[in-house]
C-alpha cells in the first residue's frame, strides 16, 4: 500500500482539499499503520498543547546583572592585561631601538671593534702609567727627606709624638670610665 | 507593554542599564523556556537564558528597529542553544545535577498529584524533543510554544521557509515514532482532550 501521500498529509498543516481529505479519511479506514501514526501525532500536539511554558527561580533578574557585573570586570581585566602586553612590546621595542641607535652610534665613533678594543687598551696603558709616576715621587720623598733633618729635629719629633700617644691613651681611658647616665 | 519596551528600548540603546533589566523581567520566561526545552535540564537553561540576554545586550546597537525583539532575542537564545548542543557532543564531562537542584523550575503551587502529573509531561515532552536534531528542536519549540510563522522561524535560524517546513515535517515524523515507541506509558490522547481528536490537525 502506498502510504506516502497520506502521511504527508497527515504531518501538515496546510489546508487540504475536499476530495483529498475525503481520500485521506477513505485511507485511514483501512490503513492502521496512517491510523497509529495519526494518533501519535496526535497525541504529540495535545501534550504540547498541555504542558504550561517553564519559569526560571525568582531572582533570575538579578542573577543577571550579577552577570552582567562580572562580565564587565572579567572585559576589564582583559582589556587591562592587552594593554599591559602593549605596553611591554612597546617598551622592549625601544630599548631594541635604544640599542640600534647606540650600536650604531658606536660604529660611527669606531670604525670596527678592533679600534674600539685598542682604545680601551691605551686608556688602561695611561692609568698605569699614571699610577707608576705617583709611586716614584713617594719613594723619591722618602729618601730624600730623612738627610735633610737633623738629630736634634729627629728627638723633638719623637717626644711631641711620644706626648701626643700618651694624651690620647689618658684622653680614651677618663671617657671609657666615666658613670653611664640612666637611659630613660 | 509594546509601549513600555519601545521605552526600556529606546533607553537601554542609550546605556541605562535598568531599561535593560526590565527587558529582562519581561523575556525572563519565553527565553528560559526557550533554553530549557532546548536543553532539557534547569541549570544549562538558567545558564543559557543568562547568557543569551548578555548578548542581547552587547549587541543591542545592532538590533534593527524593524523587527520584533521577541524574534531577535529568541534568535538568539536559540542559535546560544544550537551551538551548546555542538559543544555537549565534543564535551564528554557530566554536569553534577544535584549541584544545581536549587535551579529546578518553581513548584507552580500544584497539589501534590497534579504536580506529579505535570512533571511526567514535561518529561515526556524532554524525552520527544531529545530525539529532534537542534536546530529542528529549535523550529518545532518555536511553532509549538510560541506560535511562531514560518517566516518568522526561517527568520530567527536563518534558513528558507522551505526549508523550515521541510525540518518541520520530518519533525513531527520523528516526534510520531517516539510517541509510539513510548506508550502504553503515555497518557490516552483521549483522555486528555476527548474535544481535540475530532479536529487536531488542519488536515482534517
């Protein structure tokens, strides 16, 4: 039996003719499978006629513009963390410019590395050179100036740095035992 | 209440968040029943309810005046819906229902036999609408809930009325054989609505 005409007209909603629903009602007389499948239908549309439309639990409103809140803060923090990385790039991108610049300063003051290592060698050469001409003029003051004074100079040196010694042991030992104030 | 949404409206496009709020008081329940029917269960509903007036907000200025907002906001619930059936067949965690429970839907305030009478239909109509493939979930929920037309349904899941009636069709087919396959242990059609079976369907 066909039954294809029949079920398509059975699942639609579109109007049917005179004479195609008097041949739908002709088939389902004799048909039981279009009959079953007439039924479920209809029993599908009743039950979703029956069943009311479902509520969310009362405070669905505010629920809402708690999330809504959230949503903002979350977008925030983003947004914060975007700019945050911008930043950083922006900052590692000039000091990358930073050192173009110098690098590039510094192949217009030197003309390879080479040079730039010779000169470092002669400025430390000079430090040296300096430090060695200090050392002379100190060694030169030691030997000269003993001959130049006399016994009698050398014995009054040695009783006014004698003095000065003993001062200050008696200066140190008055102030070490002297009574602590209470401290308050 | 048209009035009152083309204010909320008119106000939410300027930032008042409170106009917004109270679109959200008013589409509270279309757009939950939407999701739940779509979802079958109270905490992914409360969750895409929630989720799909968040967009509807952020793309409010994209809204165009001209349509029904109703049919813009449930578009977009629906497609929320479509896509979270997408993602449950990559995802194979469960959600833990009981950590929801206090999302279940509110006691309508039944006597204890009716609610259970109730309850039992919507498990029937969650267990029919699982057989459906979303998006013809989608369009059935729209037809059989919100009255919706054809064109407003092509509409809303951006397909051709043709091809809205075609998913439809098969549809109800679907929904048939479940039916069958269900019974004895759903309720008489008869007994339920003796008044309908003389004129259920337009066909007759």
């Amino acid at each position: 039996m066909n039954h294809l005409p029949f079920e398509i007209w059975l699942l639609s909603e579109e109007p049917l003719s005179t004479e195609d629903s008097q041949a739908l009602q002709d088939h389902l007389q004799e048909c039981e499978q279009c009959s079953r499948l007439r039924e479920a239908w209809s029993g599908v549309e009743v039950l979703f006629a029956d069943v009311p439309e479902i509520e969310p639990q009362p405070g669905f409103v505010n629920r809402w513009q708690e999330r809504l809140e959230s949503n903002r803060q979350m977008e925030k923090f983003i947004r914060y963390r975007w700019q945050s990385w911008i930043m950083l790039i922006g900052i590692a991108n000039a000091a990358a410019l930073t050192l173009v610049l110098l690098g590039a300063q510094f192949l217009n003051t030197y003309d390879s590395l080479m040079d730039y290592l010779l000169t470092w060698v002669y400025r430390g050469a000079a430090t040296l050179t300096l430090f060695n001409g200090i050392q002379e003029i100190i060694f030169t003051l030691f030997r000269t100036i003993p001959g130049a004074i006399p016994l009698g100079g050398w014995i009054v040196l040695l009783f006014v740095l004698g003095g000065a010694v003993v001062a200050w042991i008696y200066s140190m030992f008055k102030l070490t035992s002297m009574p602590r104030r209470a401290s308050q | 209440v048209e009035n009152n949404e083309s204010e909320w409206l008119v106000r939410a496009l300027k930032g008042d968040d409170e106009a917004f709020a109270q679109i959200v008081e008013s589409y509270q329940k279309p757009v939950y029943n939407l999701c739940y029917r779509m979802l079958g269960n109270p905490s992914d509903a409360e969750d895409a309810a929630q989720e799909s007036f968040l967009r509807a907000y952020k793309s409010l200025k994209r809204y165009d005046t001209d349509r029904s907002f109703a049919t813009w906001l449930l578009s977009i619930a629906s497609h929320y819906c479509i896509d979270q059936h997408r993602k449950r067949r990559l995802d194979t965690l469960s959600v833990d229902d009981e950590q929801h429970a206090w999302l279940e839907p509110p006691d309508p305030g039944l006597t204890p036999e009716a609610a259970l009478h109730l309850s039992e239909k919507q498990e029937q109509v969650r267990e029919l609408l699982d057989t459906l493939a979303p998006k013809d979930r989608s369009a059935v929920i729209m037809r059989y809930w919100y009255d919706y037309s054809y064109e407003e349904i092509a509409e809303s899941l951006v397909i051709t009325v043709s091809a809205v009636k075609s998913r439809l069709h098969r549809a109800r087919r679907e929904l048939a054989n479940c039916w069958q396959t269900m019974q004895p242990s759903n309720l008489s059609v008869d007994r339920l609505h003796p008044e309908r079976m003389q004129n259920e369907s337009p066909a007759f």
